[in-house]
C-alpha cells in the first residue's frame, strides 16, 4: 500500500482506479510522488478511443491506396473506393468506412523513420525518443491529468485496455503502477464477458455468492480479535471487491443488454465487440480506452490475412463512429486509429514472405475522428509509391500534441517523477523531438 493510503479508508472507486479489483491490499509501491494538480480547463473532448493496431497496419491497403504504382505495390488491391467526402478515396475492403469520411480526418504523411516495434511503439504513444527517462504514454497522462486531476469518479478506471497489453513498453512509465491501464482480459464477443477480477471464468453468481458466506462463516479470528484496525481495513477491502464483483461495474462491461442488430453490426467478433465496449466505456465517463488490436504484423501472405482483417475493421470502426454520433458523443470523443508504423509498401513475393509486407516507419498513415477534429478532410501526402512523405510531414509528437490539445491538457504541465525533474507533459523544442507543427489545419 502506497505510504499516502494508510490510516484512510479507500473508497470502491480508487480501488477499482488502481486495478485491485480483487480482495487483497491495494499495492501502488515504486509511483511517482503525488502532486496537487490543476483540473484540465474545459475543452470540446472528454474522452480517447484509441484503436491501437498492433503490429502496424498497411497505409497503402487502408487510407492511403496507391492503385497507380502497379501491382508489386497495391497487389491485388487495385480498385479504392470512392468516399462521401469528394475527392477522398480509401481502400477498397472499407466500403462502410467509406460512407463516414465525413466524420475523420485522415494523416497519410505521419512518420518517424523508425522500423522496431518497441521503439516505434514507444514513439508513437509518447511523442519521445527512448532516453534516461521512461515517458508515459498517453493513455497514463490522460488517467492522470483527467483522472485524478479532474476528480474523475467513474465505475470504472479512467484508462481501460481492452483486452491484454502491449507488452512493447511500461504504459506508465516513470508515473508508476498507479498510472497502468486496467486490462479486462478475457473476450467480449463470448457470450460472458470474463472480465479479470469482475467475472471468474467458469463460476456463475450463485456460486461466488455461496464461498463468499463459506468465507465469513470461516472467519473466527476476526470476531475474536476484535476492534482491530489492519482487520478492518482487509473487511473494507473485500467487500470492495465484492461491491465491484456483484455491482454497477459489473454492469458496465455486461454487453447481452445491447440491442442485438447493433451488436451484429459491430461484428460479432473481438475487434467488433471491444468497439462496443469502448462505446460504453466512454459513454460511462472513461477518459481513455485503447483497444490493442492484434493481427497486422503481417510479414507473410498479408493479403490472405487481409481478407479477414479488414472486413472486421470495417465493420467494427463504422459502426463505432456512427454510434458515438447516434448518441451525442462524437463530438467530445477522440477516435485515434493508428499502428507503430505502416508496412512496406513494395510486396514482398519471395520465399518465405509469400506476398508480405514489412515493416515502415517513414511513411504510414493515422485517422482522427469526433472530439473537435474536423472530418472529411486529409492532411499531408506520401508519394506515388506510399515510400517517403511528400508534402506536410507529420511526427507522433505532432498528433500527441493536438489531442492533448482538445481534451485541455496543457502542454507545459509538468508531470511528477521520482527524481523531482522539470518533466512537461510534451517535449520542448530544445529537447530534439521532431515536429512539423500541431495538427491546426483539422482543429477548428
């Protein structure tokens, strides 16, 4: 337990923040130094949807089509489609996605020239370059700044990943265990979600209810000892979790009261489904989900994966965005679709790629949709091959930048850290970071 926590009680709320959903002590040893912070001041978004696909998503099969470099290039993929935004066409596989540019803007010249998954990773989700210090990302700032800054006091943690993490890079960084995303687990297109620490996979209600009594009957040291106040707080503790086991967040990733025609739109898949779980997410008050979608290091037979893939992308992204519009919530969420990096754009045909795609760091492509961002628009461009940035080079700490910008977190607040540094929530100039300028040209 974190020295600040002792001789309080912690309510359900803060439990559930720091991920202890189960009936043990809170543990929280090794976080930065807690600071008072200033609340964020008010601003057009509330919360981040991040689709993270991990792995790096082609540029080229996505956003950025390229049927005029020939077929060592666009391989089978020849024919993009035509959007509802005049002049924007996309990939081919995205006919849904297709009829809703008017609700994204697409970044086809992000870059950072790097081809490494940790690093790429590391770049993208902190805007830095690895050094002496382990920056956040942008999921634990968020947690942090409109987490517990803001009072934030949700059902749920204030950074959800659906479902497993990255593994890439400590999401938290030098803000500590505290900041860590809470990851469900488990599969929310099964007919029970098994969320860690909420739904035991296997064990229905009745039988939780059932060792639950089992476990107070057993208890005579407690009566015994008495008033005692490390029993106490190990009581509180456990019905905390029992409170969050049987309770309103229990109700939140339930998804069986979902209307049934919405939840086929969605996909009846992972990636479908955890697009509707981030819906309710952020519905909820969440700040920030990220949806790690795995699937897209595609260095063999890409376009057989492809043809999976990208149908399910479709359909869940779609219908993701025409549902936050449906509620009222595109315009105070921010929807961030991106990889680490794109894919090389020229196929790799020979044995044992079979029709591959490496990876690309100098040139891919990012979406921005809701949250203030203008839609049906496109900044920047690749050139005729998809290989280098042609024209308004964009870089992680550029896109960073101006999502932090419409969710008010200002960019000079400083952050806490175990060596008491003067750490700034973005990088200053002097720091080496590349820029080609905040993303003013979508921010209206």
């Amino acid at each position: 337990m974190n020295h600040h926590d002792h001789g309080r009680r912690l309510s359900r709320r803060e439990a559930i923040r720091r991920g202890a959903l189960g009936a043990a002590a809170l543990a929280a040893g090794g976080a930065a130094p807690r600071q008072t912070l200033a609340a964020p001041p008010k601003a057009p978004a509330k919360s981040v949807i991040q689709i993270w696909m991990w792995g790096g998503p082609s540029h080229l099969d996505t956003f950025d089509p390229k049927p005029e470099a020939g077929e060592a290039y666009h391989g089978p993929y020849d024919s993009p489609i035509a959007t509802n935004v005049d002049g924007i066409r996309i990939g081919e596989k995205l006919p849904l996605l297709a009829r809703h540019a008017d609700k994204y803007a697409i970044i086809r010249s992000m870059t950072h020239g790097i081809n490494a998954h940790e690093t790429a990773s590391y770049i993208t989700q902190t805007g830095r370059a690895p050094g002496r210090l382990v920056y956040p990302c942008v999921g634990a700032v968020v947690s942090l700044l409109k987490g517990v800054a803001a009072g934030y006091q949700g059902v749920a943690p204030p950074y959800v990943v659906l479902t497993t993490p990255q593994g890439r890079f400590s999401e938290a960084g030098f803000l500590g265990p505290a900041y860590k995303p809470f990851a469900t687990g488990g599969d929310p297109s099964r007919d029970v979600f098994a969320v860690e620490g909420i739904v035991a996979r296997g064990m229905t209600d009745q039988r939780q209810r059932q060792r639950r009594q089992l476990l107070g009957d057993l208890d005579t040291l407690g009566p015994a000892v008495g008033d005692n106040a490390a029993f106490a707080r190990f009581d509180a503790n456990r019905e905390e979790a029992y409170e969050t086991i049987f309770g309103p967040a229990r109700e939140l990733f339930d998804l069986g009261g979902e209307d049934a025609s919405l939840r086929d739109r969605y996909g009846r898949n992972w990636f479908g489904q955890s697009c509707l779980m981030a819906r309710r997410l952020v519905e909820s008050g969440v700040p920030y989900v990220t949806i790690n979608y795995r699937g897209w290091d595609t260095h063999k037979q890409h376009f057989e994966t492809m043809e999976t893939k990208l149908p399910e992308l479709d359909a869940g992204f779609a219908t993701l965005l025409q549902d936050l519009a449906d509620r009222d919530l595109l315009e105070n969420t921010i929807v961030w679709w991106s990889g680490e990096f794109g894919r090389g754009p020229k196929i790799q045909w020979e044995s044992p790629w079979n029709g591959g795609r490496s990876h690309h760091g100098r040139c891919f492509s990012a979406v921005l949709a809701g949250g203030g961002f203008s839609g049906g628009t496109v900044v920047g461009k690749s050139d005729a091959r998809g290989i280098d940035v042609a024209e308004r080079p964009v870089y992680p700490r550029d896109l960073i930048g101006s999502v932090y910008q419409r969710l008010g977190i200002d960019p000079e607040a400083k952050l806490p850290n175990p060596r008491n540094l003067d750490v700034r929530v973005m990088p200053a100039d002097e720091e080496g970071a590349e820029s080609g300028g905040r993303l003013t040209e979508i921010m209206s």
